[in-house]
C-alpha cells in the first residue's frame, strides 16, 4: 500500500483540526498509521482503492467532511484558458491519450513540491501500472511558450533531459538515463516516441520516461502545465486527482483546450458523476437502518454531493454526486462502503448472530490436513508461496520450455509487476524460489507446499516437496515418495515409470501414473535448473496432484 508522509503543522493547517483530533480520527477513515511518530510527522498507509488520498491535501479535504468541518461535494472552478495542444496522428499508435490542465497562483513550499511529486510517482504506481497505462509530467509553465503539440518523433530527437546538463537523444535517454533504463520496455518496438514541444519546438515531455530540464519545477515555481498521457481512460481520473490536490493549495485551474482529428475539447473536466441509490438497499447491505436523509447526510461528510429525493416505506431514494477526483467508484456497493465509514464502525452495537449453524470442513481442507500430518511427520517444514509466478521461473528456469499457453496456465491481463504474471501450474517452482531466499540458513532445508495451481481454468490441488542438503539424493525423495503414497493409501493404485521432465536429471527422475494418467513426478533436480535459482546444493523434490476442485 503506498505510505504518504503527514506533517503535522502542515495537516492541522489544511484541515483546520488539532493534531490530536486529526489522529485519533485518521485511521476511523480507513488508513493504517505508522508505529513511529516522529516529532513533527507520521507515515500513513492508504489501501490502493482510494489514490485521492495518495496526497497530505487529498487527505485534509476528506478529513473535513469526516470531521464535519467542510460537508457535502467540493466544486472545483476551471477557468477559460488560453493554452492549447495539439495532438497529431503519428502519436496515436504508441500512446494515445492526453489530459491537460494549468494550475496557477501557487505558492510551492519543501512540504508542498514533496507532496506532489510523492501523488505524482503515487499515481504512477496505483493507477498507472508503472506508467504503461498511465504517466504524468509537471512542468513550469514560465519557461515556455504555447501552443503545445503532441506527437510520435524519431527516436534520434535530442534534448535536455531533466537532472542532467548535457543533450541526448530519445535513444540514448531509455540507455543511460535512470528512467530510461527503469522504464524504457514500456516503448520497445516502437517506430516513434511520444514528444511534447512548445510553440518554439522546445522539449516539455518525452512521455513516460523524462521530462525536460527546462520546465523542471523550483520553489519559484508559481505557475503549472500538467501533462497526463496513456493507454487507458484513467488517464482523466489521475489528472483531476492532481489538479484537485493543487487546487487545495489555493492554485486557480484553467482548462486547456485539446485538438485532435476527433474533435476538441477542453480539459479537464471536474463535473461530478450522478447516481441514483435506494435507502432500502444500502441498509440491506450493510446493516443498518438508515433514513434516505441520514444516508444523504453520511455521504456529505464523505465529501459527496447527495440529497433526497423522495420514496416511501424506508424505500427513499437519494440523488448522489461522486466528485470527478474519486476513481474508486464503480458500483453502488462503493458508494454504501463510505456511508459505513462515515457512519462510524465505531458505533456499530455488538449483537449475537440472528441465526444458528454448524460449520464442518471442506473437504478439500480435510485432505490438506491429513497431508500436512504425513509431511510434519517426515520433517518438512510447511511453507504458503504465491499463487501468482512468472513464465521465466516457472517455465524456462525449471527447463520446461512449453509456452504459458500450451501449458494450459492462466495470464494475468494487467500484471502489476514482471514477477506476477500468471496464476501457478504448479508448485514446485515456488519452492525453489524460497530455497534461493533462504541460503543464509543452515542445511538441510526440507519444506513443502500443498494448495491450489490453475490449470486450462480449472483449480486442482498440488502437494510438492523439496530438500536441499550436499547429500541429497534420488534415493531419499523416493523414500519419501513411498511414505505419501502409502499414508495416503496410494500405493497399490500408483506405478511408477522413467521421466522425461527436463527438470529431472536423465535416469534420476520418475513418474507417478494412475489410471494411466500422469499424477506427479519427482526425482534428482538437474545441475543447470540449480544454477538458474542460484542453488549450490544438491536438490531432490516431488510434485503430486491431488485431484480437480469443483468450484
């Protein structure tokens, strides 16, 4: 979760609430503060569903309505303005989406620049997929001259990038940049990288790598252009999140307007969005027994626009404005989340449960007991790895060169990260990777792992084993082999054949057949699988299925 710095002086004069009040309330509102408080600021921790929050100033505004200070929406001003970008076709292949705005009239203190360029890599990461989808540059307006266009150039294009002194090209900028290095996948194969240039063809932003040292922001700093671009609408959302945040600073928005093949328009839009929610239906959802009015008035301390507008029998219908800020909302569920909060869980009424059952176990979790006695009995330490892996651990490093789709595994479409990008096929993998984190320890390790792996869309339940000591052998994983098979009354039913898994040293390995279906295998780990996870030891271990969960 992304943890923002509060200073103390700086939030009691955004929220117009003592340091005291503000504390004993923050975390009512759904963040986890920090186990050391310093003597003038504290680390809050904000779950990633609420990136308006991401700021000391996104923050204070939500702080009022829950305090009670300031209710009800919040209406952001966008005056006319006279800059304009132009957006070309030859940047619509590579990224092409673009929301802009200019904020003037701030006052930039150490607290305030920190603030915003914490929201701005905040934003990258909580809605931005480390800028795939969504990238934001800040840039000092003073030093430039609009109009503005946006546009696909060639790579060979030179200019100053922000934090060095001298000109580089596009290319040698994703090379030896930092950010280029950090970020420059984002555009490999590209023909033509995106540029934003000034009236005088003077570099703002190569978007989503670097900004230009030219329009690099100082304390003098008074007036911005905010330039957000991506691959996906979010785009707008994370440029009214900053907008908003300077606003709160006291900085004046003017829209900019944007001209494209499809049409202009100006940016950005603050309209709020209207939804129509029922009394009746957030009172079954979350427990209470909320009047339309009393809803109404919950959802104006979450900063809100909402009123009543009629319906009968506890039925009442309540017209609600979700400010342009909030990304988070996206069912009327969201919408109910935040009249509980703002109700207070704190005077929630403990009461015994209005009905009576008797809870048994799955059977699935039986079996996993039964297992987790046989393998405790036979020394193995039980470990809980993720679900989520990648295609070079789980495929390539294990010398199983089958393609995550021939391999029947299940691709995580928006990945966060290159370490999660598909749901596991199986176990043993993730074994090795703890092996790897765990070499300061002394040997022998012996550990095992027994849960779910996806497979074509279909859950089954694995049990993999491993151990890791310099006299580790295919004799004692087969001794252990036997162990389960026999526990778990297997034997009679399970034969075993050579293997030709490449994980597998040749004529160490074997196979677990039953019924003529392949089951499981272990054996010898090869000396190259060894050397991918960085191993220096010997390795045995076993892989099992256990059978198809029905979900």
């Amino acid at each position: 979760m992304p943890v923002v710095r509060r200073y103390y002086q700086d939030m009691e004069g955004l929220i117009g609430a003592s340091r005291e009040t503000i504390m004993s309330r923050l975390a009512m509102m759904g963040a986890d503060i920090g186990k050391r408080e310093e003597e003038d600021y504290v680390d809050v921790e904000f779950f990633p569903d609420r990136p308006d929050l991401y700021s000391p100033e996104g923050v204070a505004r939500a702080m009022q309505g829950f305090l009670g200070i300031k209710t009800g929406l919040v209406s952001y001003n966008v005056s006319p303005g006279s800059v304009t970008l132009q957006v070309e076709e030859s940047v619509k292949p590579v990224r092409p989406l673009i929301g802009c705005a200019v904020v003037r009239g701030l006052e930039f203190t150490n607290e305030a620049i920190e603030s915003l360029m914490g929201l701005q890599e905040d934003l990258h990461w909580g809605l931005g997929r480390n800028r795939r989808k969504v990238a934001i540059g800040v840039h000092d307006i003073s030093r430039v001259r609009p109009p503005f266009r946006y546009f696909g150039e060639s790579p060979q294009r030179r200019f100053i990038p922000l934090d060095f002194s001298e000109e580089m090209s596009m290319e040698e900028i994703l090379q030896l940049h930092p950010k280029g290095r950090e970020y420059g996948h984002i555009l490999k194969g590209c023909p033509v990288y995106p540029l934003i240039v000034d009236a005088d063809d003077q570099v703002l932003s190569f978007p989503p790598i670097i900004n230009g040292e030219l329009t690099s922001v100082t304390e003098e700093t008074e007036d911005l252009f905010i330039d957000v671009t991506g691959t996906d609408p979010m785009v707008h959302k994370a440029l009214n999140i900053v907008v908003s945040s300077l606003a709160e600073r006291g900085g004046r928005i003017e829209g900019v307007l944007i001209k494209g093949d499809e049409g202009d328009h100006i940016s950005p839009d603050l309209s709020p969005t209207p939804w129509r929610v029922r009394a009746e239906e957030a009172n079954r959802l979350i427990g209470f027994g909320l009047t339309g009015a009393e809803l109404a008035e919950c959802l104006q301390r979450m900063r809100f626009g909402a009123t009543t507008a009629g319906g009968e029998g506890g039925d009442e219908m309540v017209l609600v404005q979700v400010p342009a800020y909030r990304a988070d909302i996206m069912h009327s569920w969201d919408i109910f989340e935040d009249a509980a909060i703002a109700y207070g869980y704190d005077n929630l009424i403990a009461r015994l449960p209005q009905t009576v059952t008797v809870g048994r176990a799955h059977p699935s979790e039986r079996l996993k007991g039964e297992i987790r006695e046989i393998m405790a009995g036979l020394g193995y330490l039980e470990t809980m790895p993720f679900t989520l892996t990648n295609e070079k651990a789980h495929f390539q490093w294990m010398r199983r060169p089958n393609a995550p789709e021939v391999a029947g595994a299940v691709r995580v479409l928006h990945p966060i990260s290159e370490l999660h990008t598909i749901l596991r096929t199986s176990l043993l993998s993730s074994l090795l990777e703890i092996f790897t984190l765990n070499q300061h320890h002394p040997l022998p390790q012996r550990i095992f792992a027994v849960g779910d792996v996806v497979l074509e869309k279909k859950t089954r339940m694995h049990l993999a084993a491993a151990s890791i000591d310099s006299r580790a052998n295919f004799s004692e994983i087969r001794s252990v082999v036997d162990a389960v098979l026999r526990e778990m009354d297997l034997k009679a039913r399970v034969k075993i054949a050579p293997t030709e898994d490449g994980a597998f040293m040749p004529g160490r390995g074997g196979d677990l057949f039953a019924g003529g279906e392949r089951m499981g295998c272990f054996g010898e780990l090869h000396p190259v699988l060894l050397r991918n996870f960085g191993l220096e030891q010997p390795v045995v271990g076993l892989e099992i299925e256990l059978g198809e969960l029905e979900l």
